[in-house]
C-alpha cells in the first residue's frame, strides 16, 4: 500500500512507519519537525520506500500519490510541548485533522487519528471505557491539546457520517521506549536521563498521581490493527498495568541502578490524578492487548538512552 504518516518523524509516529515498511508498505511522511526528527526516521528513509516531507500539515498536505491509509498522529504531544506552542496545537488539531480528512477522501483511504486519553482530562470514572464523556477544563492550560484531540474526534465523527469514510479514532494512554525525546519532559524519559546521570528525579506534586505505561511496539500493533479495521467509534489503546509516578521512579531507579534521590517539585495545574484504560474494546474488535510487560519495555528503554546519552 501507499500510506501518509503526518507526524511520522515523531516518537510514536516513526515507529509506526517503520513497522508500515516492514510489512512492505510505502509510506510518505508529513512532519513540520516541530518535535520530531529525521535522525528518527534514518533506516527508515534509508530503505527507499518511506519520503519525508517537511510540511505543517495545518497549512495543507500536498500529496500527489493516491493512497490508501492515512495515520494522522501530527501534533505536539508531551505537556511541555504542547504548552509551549499553544495555537499550533489547536491549529493541526482543528485544520491539520480536516486537511488529513480530506485526503482521505479524496483517495477513499482509511483514516486513523491518533487521539488521545487527554479526552478524559481528569476522569471521575475509572478506568476510563470509551463511553466516558471526560472532564476536561476547557480553558485551563492543557485545554489546548484536549480540546483540539476533541475537536479532531468530532470532526473525524462528522466526515464518517457524512461521507462514509472509513475511519478509525484511538485514544492512546501514555507510551514509551526508544526515540523518546531526551528533553521532551515526560515522565519516563525524565526519570531515565535523570538516573543515569546521577541527577536528582523531578517528581511533580506527592507522585501519588497515577499513569498506565505502554511499550511503542505494542502501540503500533494497536494502530495497524485500527486503521485496517476502521471500527468508527473511538478505541482505547494502552497497557492497563497501573502505577503511581513513585512506583516509576523506583522502576526506574533499579533499571538503571542508579543512587539518584528523588525531589518533589510543584504538581502543574490541572494534572490529571489517575489514568488505567479499559481495553475490552480493543480487545474484542481488534484482538489486540498488549504484550511487552513495562519493566520488560523499560529496560529497553533505559538501554537507548544510555546509548543516545553516550553512557554505555
Ligand atoms: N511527572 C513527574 N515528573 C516529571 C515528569 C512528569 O512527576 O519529570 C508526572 C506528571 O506530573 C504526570 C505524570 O508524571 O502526573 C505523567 O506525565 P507526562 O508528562 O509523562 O504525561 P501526561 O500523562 O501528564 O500527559
């Protein structure tokens, strides 16, 4: 097949064009570089059948093959990312999202958006089954992001009811593994630099707060299934195995071995305090569950960026 990643010299989004290739798809990938890299994509353009184009999807996908999926994963992601380019948020979520769309159609293409757990914002039901509305803050400051992810999951909704196009939406929980950005600020990539540098690790607020970690690989497995599939309502994709930030750090603190202390710093405002997907749909619609156990997909992890870091 001819596929578009938009994002796709991202972190997930470069994984996913690499598994697209192994199948022996042909992939062209729109990405502006905001947050993504071409070092990301190095085999990847080395195999001579995946092309990058460094375009803002906002502005319009300029694409002159007919194609038959389209991943829509362009957007910054991490919550440093995101705050710091607010309305290129909102834009590639509201115009980028209609510009894929249209592409899609043009082309009777499945279409996939990568939306997100953010939909929940701070979730009174737990854990989180997709008929859960969410309760977001709509201006708080990661409204931005959950609103635009929202805003994308309305609008794929309205191009599959009015124009039957095949579509499929994924709310990913939070993920991790290789080519995570060292300072993307998230909390794994956070916890792992700063072990193995003998740094203090940044817990925000008491860690108390809960997250659900899932491997990229099994992550990308979840998206080829979905877009294949194109269910139409809305999949959550991640690894239920819910922690506490404390129990990551400790994770991560044995992974490395590192003597590392852990400080507390200021919990940031709206910071959702508890996240597990319910993956019965995933499951039952696409067979899909994931595989990689998070000490398993950490240690991995923690083995890239010791190289990256130059440390090992
Ligand atoms: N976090 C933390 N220390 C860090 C980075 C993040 O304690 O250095 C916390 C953050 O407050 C949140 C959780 O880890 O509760 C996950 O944050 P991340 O930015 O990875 O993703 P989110 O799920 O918030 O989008």
């Amino acid at each position: 097949m001819n596929i578009v990643v938009t994002g796709g010299a991202g972190f997930i989004g470069s994984h996913l064009v690499d598994a697209l290739l192994a199948r022996g798809d042909s992939v062209v990938v729109f990405d502006d570089l905001s947050t993504g890299t071409p070092e990301n994509l190095a085999s990847a353009l080395a195999s001579g059948r995946c092309e990058l184009r460094v375009q803002d999807v906002s502005q319009g996908i300029d694409c002159d093959i007919r194609v038959q999926e389209v991943y829509h994963l362009a957007s910054p992601a991490s919550p440093p990312a995101y705050l710091a380019h607010p309305l290129e948020t909102l834009a590639v979520g509201s115009e980028g999202t209609r510009h894929a769309l249209e592409l899609a159609r043009r082309d009777g293409a499945n279409f996939l958006l990568a939306s997100t757990s953010e939909v929940y914002g701070d979730p009174v039901e737990h854990p989180q089954r997709e008929s859960y509305w969410g309760n977001v803050n709509p201006v708080g400051p990661r409204s931005v992001y959950d609103e635009a992810k929202r805003f994308a999951e309305a609008l794929t909704t309205a191009y599959r009811c009015t124009h039957q196009l095949p579509v499929a939406i994924v709310r990913i929980f939070n993920t991790f593994g290789p080519r995570l950005a060292e300072g993307d600020g998230r909390v794994v990539s956070n916890f792992i630099c700063q072990s193995l540098r003998g740094e203090p690790l940044t817990v925000y607020g008491t860690g108390e707060q809960t997250r659900s970690l899932c491997y990229v690989s099994d992550l990308v497995r979840g998206l080829q299934l979905a877009c294949a599939t194109a269910f139409g309502e809305p999949i959550n994709l991640g690894n239920p195995n819910e922690m506490t930030v404390l129990d990551i750090a400790t994770l991560i603190l044995g992974a490395t071995g590192s003597a590392s202390e852990i400080v507390h710093q200021p919990l940031p405002q709206d910071d959702p305090t508890r996240r597990r997907p319910d993956i019965e749909r995933a499951a039952t619609v696409l067979g899909w569950s994931p595989a990689i156990d998070v000490a398993t997909g950490i240690e991995m992890t923690v083995t890239h960026f010791a190289k990256q870091l130059g440390l090992r």
